[in-house]
C-alpha cells in the first residue's frame, strides 16, 4: 500500500517533499493536480513509465504529458521554443490547460512516443506549486473508467500499485482543456483537442490579448 500523505494534516511543504523524493527514487505517485487525481513518475524512468501502463491497462504507444510545478524546471523547454510559442504558455499557464507545443529538440520523449517533435506539457498552481521536479502525468485511472476528483475515488490496484498517496481533497473533477499550439509560431494557428476545464472562449480571450498587446 502506498504511503499517504495529507496536504491539510500534514501541510503542502510535506507533500512536496514526499513527491519530489518519491519521483527522484523512481517511484509511483498519485496526487492532486489542479482538477483531478494523477499518477506521476520520472518523465526520464522507462522502468517508471512502464509500470504506469501497467497499471493503468493503458496503450503504451498513447503520448502524455509532462507537469511541471514551478516555471524555473521549464527553464530548459522554455529555451527551444519561440518568443509567440513562450508568450502563449506565460498567458495559459498555470492552469487547467495541456498545451502542446513543438519540441525541436526531442525532450521526454518517453513522453512523446511516436512523435518526438510533439510534446503536451502542463504546469499548475496550487499546494505542490514549487516542487522542484517534473514529471510524466497521466490520469489516475485504469483506461476507460472515469477519472478521480476524490482519492477515495482511485482504484485500489492502482493505489497498491503506487509509492506514494497525496490527499489533496474533493477536486474540481474536470480534465485539462488540451490546446494544439504547434503551428502558432509559423502560422499564428491554434486549435482546441480536448474540451475541458477552461472554455474555448477563455482561451480565445487570453491568445487574442498577445495580438493586442494587453
């Protein structure tokens, strides 16, 4: 069973540190993201990954994303990407938002899959904010079912399964809006993949104030 930690009774400094060291051992963790419950490992841990899918009963070929907790660990993503691309992630980020983006230079791709120059990337605010790794983010979920906002919610062979338990409480239960910016640097083109947490029209609103200059 997976150790459990509370972000109420324990504090989010704790949590923070379990997670970061959890993923550094080459751990599994569940915890909070900002609208529902994730399994979490080493982005880099093909060991890790693997484990994940099994877990999960999940298509090992399917691409996910990496979650950040501080813009400092994007540093280095944030350097192969383009001012238009960069000014975009500043305007959506953090928040309920997958933004998938070039990656030029092929970083996780573990994450990537079959498309290395394609990477979905995540960074959200909130009790972990500030934690110091990034990390390979999926659903915590056996493919199919529905997601968990609750840790109560999450199946038990997944939790038995995991090193780690974060308690974050009853979240908001909607995915992440999962937006395709890839041809926005050439081409100035956006679209939408995945509705969810944050409308079509929200995210319209904010990648229009960069043309605008607001």
């Amino acid at each position: 069973m997976a150790e459990l930690v509370s972000i109420e009774r324990d504090s989010p400094l704790s949590a923070r540190a379990a997670l970061e060291d959890c993923i550094s051992a080459g751990g599994i963790a569940i915890f909070p993201a900002d609208t529902l419950y994730g399994l979490a490992c080493d982005p880099s841990n093909a060991e890790a990954i693997d484990r994940i899918h099994v877990l999960k009963g999940r298509d090992e070929g399917k691409p996910s994303a990496v979650m950040f907790f501080s813009p400092l660990a994007m540093r280095e993503l944030l350097s192969t990407l383009g001012a238009r691309t960069r000014a975009a992630l500043g305007v959506l980020l953090p928040g309920p938002v997958t933004a998938v983006v070039p990656n030029p230079a092929r970083l996780y791709p573990l994450a990537c899959q079959e498309d290395p120059e394609r990477l979905g990337v995540r960074l959200i605010d909130g009790p972990l904010a500030g934690a110091s790794c990034a990390i390979f983010q999926t659903s915590a979920n056996r493919s199919g079912e529905p997601s968990p906002a609750r840790l109560e919610d999450v199946d038990p062979a997944l939790r038995g399964g995991a090193e780690l338990a974060i308690d974050g409480g009853e979240l908001g239960g909607a995915p992440s809006t999962v937006v395709d910016l890839t041809r926005l640097e050439l081409a100035g083109e956006w679209s939408i993949l995945r509705q969810g947490a944050l409308d079509e029209a929200s995210i319209s609103g904010l990648l229009a104030s960069l043309s605008s200059g607001a």
